[in-house]
C-alpha cells in the first residue's frame, strides 16, 4: 500500500477544528483509494511561541522538511499582538516559506452557482467565475534587502526594496504557464512596469518564457487596472501571474467575490518535493471552540495536495464533487447560511462531505 507522511501543523485559534475535518476527509479518501496517510503534528504560530519561545521551532520545520507534504491550519491570536516583529506568529509563514522554498502560490478563487447570492458584487457578473492566481512567494518586497528603520537627516526613515533575480521570475512564470495549460490556456501577468524597473524586468523575462508556450494567450496588465477589473468583470480572467506583493493584494480582493473566505484553499508549492496547503482565511480566535467555523477552505486545501503533491486527480475530483453536492443539497456553515438552508457546525459539514465522497 502507498503511504505519504503529511505534516500536520493545526497552529491557533480554530486551526485544529478545521484541519481536523481535512483530516477525516483524507480518511476517507484513503479507505475508498486503498492509500495510506500518516499524520505528524506539530506546533506552529503563537502555540509554538508559547511552547519554544519561537514561532517556528526547528523541531516543526524538520517535521516539515520531512515530510511528503504539509497541512496548515492558520496562526495567530490578539493575544500576541504586544511581542516582538520577529516572534510574532505570523512570521513563521514567511519563515516556513523560505525554509521549504515555497516560491509558489497557487489561489483559486471560484464562485459556486449555489452561493452567488452571497457575493458582494450583483451575480450577472460574478456567476461562473473560476480564477487561479499564481503568487510569486519567496521575493518581492517582503524579502528584499537591505530593510529597516533608522534615523536618517534627523528624522525615522524606513525602507523595503522590492527585488527579483531573473531565475526567480522565471521559475514562477513557467509554474503560471503550465498551470495555464492545464485550464483555458489564458494568462494575464500582472505588474507595474510603467513604474518600476523591477516589474519591467518581470515582464521582460516573462515574454521570454512564453516563446515556449506558443499555446497560451498571453496579456499584460498593470496591477492598479488589475484591482479595478477584477471587481468590474472577474470572468475576464482565467489564471493571473504577478509577484510577492501584488499577489498578496489581489488575492485577497478576489477571494471576497466568492462571499466567504471560508470557501477558499491555497496551495504553496516548491520546485521540489516540498508543499504546503492551506486555508487562505485566519485563525478566528474569537470563533475557536464555538463549532462554527466554515471547514469547506481546508477541505479543498487537503484537495489540492492530492493533486499536485500526490497526483491523484480523481481523488481531488471527488473531495470537490463532495463539496459542490453538500452545497447544492443545502447545507451551510454560519459565514455562508442562507433562508431555507440547512445550517450546520464544522463537524457536521465535515461529515457530510465525507458521506458524499464514499457514496460516490
């Protein structure tokens, strides 16, 4: 029997209760495909903190390393807000990130026909929306050196420098184009080139990798329009490339069109065997315990880890063909209840789409 080792890092809030309904959907997943998943957890985020004095300890990060694949529940509590920048728990994301070399994000953001209604924009333009951002994950302003705040003419001065090497680029331009090829064969790269010499050099090098995907129509589009479009015509697009920085921003816009952040997966991928999967949404403090959290986001992220770490493309099939008829059949967390729907705690969703994979 094949067997993969999954890092499982619930991390705060409601992090264990989400990832403990991805947890009994891999079950499932294993008992109808005769696949064996070993589950190791560990601490990471403000319980890692607690426990090491350190977010990231390196006894997760070798757990991590070692692993087939990681599962992330999310980090982060108020309760840490007064520590330090570098022990924050947010910062063993970036840390985990770097560590495993996880310079790919891959973002879907897709607008189910049951839940149109609850989209902030009207349905005749968000009905049928299925985007994937790709995110450049490891460079950008937020890595880029030197940085700080010092005392310049006598007054604070602050400064980030947003870099990329041109291997950087390329790596993430042909995860984008291959992404783009197993879709609609559209990509749009999103930069800010009439500005920055940096996003010059993105779109330069992007062109020059597209000559091997004759294939795929490429556009070009500067990040400010890309915010504006995303809102007036999100159908336009089919998979965006961009970098650090953008990626974060426009991500996040276009996870709103859905109407839940609870809705949404992430997969963060390396060029090797390393990946993480996780919801894109927080930690939810204020929620942890109540059993109301929306499980669908890390349902899906399990999902996508069956597809791209584990390329079992059925079983990816069949978690989200769950999900789709646990929606279409009523059922709703409370971020997504609707009048006459049925509304169900994060057990009960778990369990329901876990029934739909072993009926199917």
């Amino acid at each position: 029997m094949t067997s993969y080792n999954i890092a499982l890092l619930a991390g705060d809030g409601t992090g264990k209760e989400v990832t403990d309904e991805a947890v009994k959907v891999l079950k499932a997943i294993s008992k109808k495909y005769s696949i064996n998943f070993e589950f190791e957890p560990s601490l990471i985020g403000g319980c890692a903190y607690d426990a090491y004095k350190t977010p990231l300890p390196d006894v997760t990060l070798d757990i991590a390393k070692k692993s087939d694949a990681v599962l992330l529940g999310a980090v982060g509590d108020w309760k840490y807000d007064s520590l330090p920048p570098d022990v924050r728990p947010e910062r063993a994301l970036l840390g985990i990130r770097k560590e495993l070399n996880l310079f790919a994000n891959l973002r879907p953001a897709i607008v189910y026909p049951e839940l149109t209604q609850l989209s902030p924009l009207k349905e005749e333009f968000v009905s049928g929306t299925d985007i994937m951002i790709v995110r450049e994950l490891t460079g950008d302003v937020y890595f880029g050196t030197p940085k700080g705040i010092e005392i310049r003419n006598g007054e604070k001065f602050g400064f980030n420098n947003m870099c990329y090497y041109e291997s950087e680029i390329r790596r993430i331009a042909h995860c984008a184009f291959k992404v783009a090829s197993q879709r609609n064969k559209k990509l749009c790269s999103v930069d800010k080139a009439n500005v920055l010499d940096v996003s010059r050099l993105f779109r330069e090098i992007v062109q020059d990798v597209a000559k091997e995907y004759k294939n795929i129509e490429l556009s070009f589009m500067y990040v400010d329009n890309a915010a504006m479009q995303l809102i007036r015509n999100p159908k336009q697009f089919d998979v965006i490339l961009t970098g650090n920085i953008f990626g974060d921003i426009l991500s996040d816009e276009a996870s709103m069109l859905s109407g839940s952040l609870g809705l949404l997966p992430s997969a963060s991928l390396s060029d090797s065997k390393n990946a993480m999967y996780e919801p894109i949404h927080g930690s939810a403090p204020d929620l942890k315990g109540l059993n109301i959290v929306n499980p669908i986001a890390t349902i899906l992220s399990a999902a996508m880890m069956l597809k791209y770490s584990f390329h079992m493309d059925s079983a990816y099939d069949d978690i989200v063909n769950a999900v789709r008829k646990a929606l279409k059949d009523g059922y709703r967390t409370k971020d997504i209840q609707q009048t006459g729907m049925v509304t169900v705690g994060t057990d009960k969703m778990g369990n329901v789409i876990v029934d739909n994979i072993l009926r199917q």
